[in-house]
C-alpha cells in the first residue's frame, strides 16, 4: 500500500473515533485533497461515512475520486455506496476496506 492509501486508513480511522460512529471514511480527489467523514444519523438525514465524505470534495469543487477507504468492524460498501463513488467520478477509485486497527480487508470492496 502506498502512502497516499495508508492516509486515507488513518483520516477515516479518525472520523469514525472522533464521534464513535459505526463507520468512518475518507477520500482523495483528483487533485490529491483528501475528505473525511463519519455517519451521519438523524431523523431526517441519514449519510454513510463514504457518501459524507464524497458529498465534502463535490461541494469543494472536485471533478471525481481517485482513491477511496471505509473504516468499520465489518467494512463493506452498500449499493447506495458504489453508486455514489460512480457519480462522482470515481468509478475507477481504488476502494480500501479496514477495520477499526487499520488492517485492510483483502477483496471486500
């Protein structure tokens, strides 16, 4: 794993510490800025940590998603997950999977 990967571990390991959410996530634009984020849970909103993540570098202007981790016990992407990585240009992000120690999950994406 690159260095770029391994900081992507550690900023989605962060937000989902930080507030002691289920999961946490991070992504790195085309331009290299990073975006991290927890779920989000609310009566009336309701974001998994990837989506949040994702919505934070569309809404800073990014043009898509070169790399993608998602932090939790069970790590995994809902369809909801893989179609909003699609949206926003980063159908060819790589996606890693961790558990809360950072250990990557081999073909879980």
């Amino acid at each position: 794993m690159n260095a770029e990967d391994a900081k992507l571990i550690t900023l989605a390991r962060g937000a989902r510490g930080r507030v002691g959410a289920e999961h946490g996530a991070a992504v790195r634009d085309d331009t290299g800025r990073t975006y991290s984020g927890a779920d989000v849970v609310l009566p009336s909103l309701r974001l998994s940590a990837l989506q949040l993540a994702i919505a934070q570098a569309m809404a800073a202007g990014a043009r898509g998603i070169e790399g993608a981790a998602v932090v939790a016990v069970d790590p995994g992407l809902s369809k909801a997950d893989r179609q909003a990585l699609h949206e926003a240009g980063g159908a060819d992000a790589t996606v890693i999977l961790a558990d809360p120690s950072g250990k990557v999950h081999e073909g879980s994406a």
